[in-house]
C-alpha cells in the first residue's frame, strides 16, 4: 500500500501542477487518475483532502464568479435529478436507479449522464419517460470535467434534489456542486462502500445500504454521523414466473436434485492463494452426488477445470447476463459471491425463496467486505472458514424441508425492508433529512489540507489481495488522457508511446482525440 501511496502523490502533484499553471481540464484529469489509482491499488486510507481542494479550487475559478438568480429555499422534492457517469447493463447500481425512479411514483425523476457511450439502458430510460423526466447526455458535449460540470449545474438549479450515482473517480460532480449558493442538496449514493471515492467534500448527505458502509463513512472518510442516511438496497417485488423444476427445464439442466446457484460479476469471482470459487465448493458435490453449482458471471476460468472434472461436470459456469432472473427461480440455495461479495443478486435470490450462505473468513473490522444487508441476517448462513462453510452446506442438503422452511423465511424478510412499501418508508426518511441538513461549503473553507492518513489496519490490508486490479500508472494515465488539454495530452501521449502502452496505432491514434467527441459523433448518428 505504501508504494501505492508513492505514486498517488505522484499523480496529485502533476494535479497540483496543472492547476498552478490554470490548466483546469488537465488537473481534474490528473485527480481522475489519482483516484482510479486509489480505488484500483488501494493506498490505506479513504479521503484525501488534497484532492477534494483541487476540486474546489477550480469551482472557485470557474463558477463562483458566475451571477445566479437567487431562488427560494426549498422546502419539499418534487423533482430530482440523477447523475451517473456510466450505466452499465449488468450491474446492481444500473437496476438500483432504474427501481428508485419506478417505485417514487409521485415525483418527476429526470437523468444526467457525463459519460455514457452510447445510448442508455432500455429500462432505464423507460423509468425516466414514465416518470415525465428527461434523460440530457452532458458528456456527448464539447470540453471536459469543467465545462460538464457548468453544464449540470445549471441543469441541478431546476430540481429539487441531486442524486450522484457516479463512478468513484469522477471529478465533474466535485467541481459542479462546490458552490452551494441556489443549488439543490446533493445525495451521493454510497455504491463502493469498500473503495476509495471523491467527492466528500460536495455531498450534503451521503446514502449508504448498510451499516457498515456507514462507519467507514463516518471513521475514515471523517463524515459527521449526521450527514449519514441508510437506504437499503430495493430489489423489485419478488415474483415467480416459474417453478423451480421449469426453470431448470428452460435452462437446460435437470430438474431433479439439489441445484446451487450464484450470479454475480466476473471479477467478483478471483482466485485467491490458487483455491477458486469452484474449488470451494468439491467436498458438497462429492457429498451429495445428485447436486449441481451452477455459477453466472465468470464463464469456466481455466483453474476451474480441475474441480469440474472432480466432479463429473457438475460445476457449471456461464457468462454475465443483464437478467438473471430465471436462474434465481431455479435455486434450491443461493451461494454468495466469494471473495468479492455480490449484495443484489443475494437479495433477488433471496426475495424468491432460495435460503442464502455467504463466507467471511475476515476480522469483523473488514466487515464491510461482508454481505450485512438487513433482512438477510435473521436466516443467512454466515460461515466464518471454509470448513464452516461446508458443514453449513451439508446439514442444509441433508434436510429439504428445512432448507425449504428457511427460503420462505428468507423471503419474508427481504420483501419486508427491500420492497415497497417499506423500502418507501427509507426513501422518504431520506428525502427528509436531505432537505433539513446544512449545506456543506467547502468554498469558504481556506484551511491547509491535511495529507492522507495512511492505515495498516483492517480491513485495508485486504482489499488489493480481494479486489486489487494492478495496472501500473500509464495504462491509468491513458484512461484519463483524452480528458486533458491538447498540450498536456500530446506530452502525456508521447510518454504513453514511448513505454508502449497503446495497443497498436488505431489504439494510438484514437486517444489523440478528445474524450468528448466520439459521444458526440454517436449521438449525432442516432
């Protein structure tokens, strides 16, 4: 993590750099790159005042100066105001907007986009015209960071409420909202509890699913407790479309014995110290010689191999789906992701009566590395070690009327705190308080920022060993060239081409261009 820490600094202070020389899109591109660099090599610690300031600093050039009409305080939220850099169409973020915006019936929900290619998810924008809102591409416009963020914030100052669904690194929303003067509160939603993010320094409220998201909120991202609100994950009202016997009919497996079943991201599913997902699960297969493990995401790695030829190719692997319904409804039990946790699809599976066994073999000082979502916990098996996990398996598979017992519970719980009604019951605690709360103005905050404060601790130590991707500082750079400045672009470029990090010279030459204008040839097409 130290060295890690070596190279955010370097990234910060080519940031600083170019916010000294006024060369604004360059330095939020560099924070950009800081921050990726954060989230994907984790360097011990969760807030870095040095960034959110860079931020700030060029709101301060860029907006501060701009004349505003002065509105009304609001007073209630009729209309919001969601933003997301991407959607992706596999993914619990994508559905947990798409499911905000169809359950909040009685308001206007509108969406901004800063870098999506392309055009959105179907069901999102259905939700958004059913809602009599407006879904405005701001990234498919001319310039970066600076101008997008002028361009939301003049689109926020018509709603009630900002919704920030945005990607950890992204720098518009920290330079769009710094200003509090007439904008709307501004609620990030809490999606990578477990990752370093920016942003902290905008947000008015931060949401968060569960409670251990919060305390790294308010322990290490130095959040007052009370600018936290937990807003459960929603899932959509749980409803059969099939038994479990036609189910597994329609997915072409066998409709007798037990099927074990998890869905998730491929990368939730790496292999840890050479022991995979598949082999985790041999000593119940071998056990229960009828039983199948049927796993949606990863496909077949090629260290699974062993493990499906022990057991007689009973370990089934498929690839990510965008609707993973259907292998739900056929699950005798759900097994959890492991090691990345995969929170949605547990609670989906859950919702339809598949009982749920998660494995934690961490300290409970990681525990935000856990599945701790409310209405799993009352019926969950909760393994602490790999042998745990098994004997948990076992005596689950020796008793079907049991296990059967134990889905229905599981559902029960999951449509009390994770549907509606009560899960509008959260949301409106939230809109709530997101219009009680102070606005936060970091504007008028001149202090030296304080550096990093580099941890050794749990769960930190974990999470480049769990979810650590290690691209080295060009191939992180290079995702954030086309953002800068020409004169920046071409010097980072030539550095990029010397350590050989295009893939060929279409590579090359695409990431000459400017970031914004492949989007706005798209949209130009549609």
């Amino acid at each position: 993590m130290r060295r890690n820490y070596e190279e955010f600094q370097s990234l910060r202070r080519e940031a600083e750099r170019c916010l000294e020389a006024d060369d604004l899109n360059s330095a939020a591109a560099y924070v950009e790159a800081a921050v990726t660099l954060a989230r994907k090599r984790h360097c011990g610690f969760y807030r870095s005042e040095p960034l959110e300031q860079i931020l700030t600093e060029i709101a301060r050039r860029t907006l501060a100066a701009r004349i505003e009409a002065t509105r009304p305080q609001r007073t209630k939220i009729d209309r919001v105001l969601h933003v997301a850099t991407v959607l992706n169409e596999v993914g619990g973020l994508t559905r947990m907007m798409r499911r905000w915006i169809t359950a909040d019936e009685g308001r206007h929900h509108s969406l901004a986009l800063l870098r999506h290619p392309g055009a959105p998810p179907l069901s999102v924008r259905q939700a958004v015209e059913a809602r009599g809102g407006h879904i405005h591409v701001i990234g498919a416009t001319r310039g970066g960071p600076v101008e997008w963020a002028r361009t939301l914030r003049k689109l926020s100052l018509d709603f009630d409420l900002v919704v920030l669904h945005v990607s950890n690194e992204d720098p518009t929303p920290g330079i769009a909202f710094a200003d509090e003067r007439n904008r709307p509160p501004v609620v990030l939603v809490n999606h990578a509890d477990h990752a370093f993010w920016v942003g902290l320094s905008v947000c008015d409220l931060i949401a968060s699913s569960r409670v251990s998201g919060e305390r790294l909120v308010v322990e290490r991202r130095g959040i007052p407790a009370e600018r936290h609100v937990i807003l459960p994950i929603q899932i959509d009202p749980p409803m059969r479309k099939h038994g479990r016997a036609e189910a597994r009919q329609r997915l072409g497996l066998p409709t007798g014995g037990p099927l074990l079943v998890s869905v998730a991201r491929g990368v939730k599913y790496r292999t840890l110290g050479g022991f995979s997902f598949a082999d985790m699960h041999v000593e119940a297969l071998l056990a229960y010689p009828d039983a199948r493990l049927l796993v949606v995401g990863p496909g077949e790695p090629a260290d699974w191999q062993e493990a499906i030829a022990a057991t007689g190719g009973r370990i089934i692997g498929l690839p990510e789906t965008p609707d993973p319904s259907l292998v739900f409804e056929a699950a005798d039990v759900y097994l959890d992701s492991y090691p990345f946790v995969s929170i949605t699809s547990m609670l989906e599976a859950g919702g339809l009566g598949a009982p749920c066994v998660t494995l934690f073999p961490y300290p409970l000082d990681a525990n935000v590395m856990s599945t701790d979502m409310p209405g799993l916990a009352p019926t969950i098996g909760f393994a602490t070690s790999i042998v745990d996990y098994n004997r948990i398996l076992s005596d689950w598979l020796a008793d079907p009327e049991a296990l059967h017992r134990r889905g229905d519970d599981t559902a029960v719980n999951v449509k009390r705190l994770h549907t509606a009604p009560n899960w509008l019951e959260s949301l409106e605690a939230l809109y709530a308080k997101a219009l009680a709360v102070p606005s936060v103005t970091p504007l008028r905050e001149n202090r030296t920022p304080a550096d990093e404060e580099f941890y050794d601790g749990y769960p930190d130590i974990l999470l480049n060993e769990v979810f650590g991707e290690f691209d080295n500082v060009e191939a992180i750079l290079k995702r954030s060239l086309r953002l800068m400045s020409l004169p920046e672009r071409l010097r980072v470029w030539r550095h990029l081409a010397r350590t050989r990090s295009f893939a060929g010279p279409r590579d090359a030459a695409r990431n000459l261009l400017p970031e914004w204008l492949p989007r706005r040839i798209s949209r130009l097409r549609m």
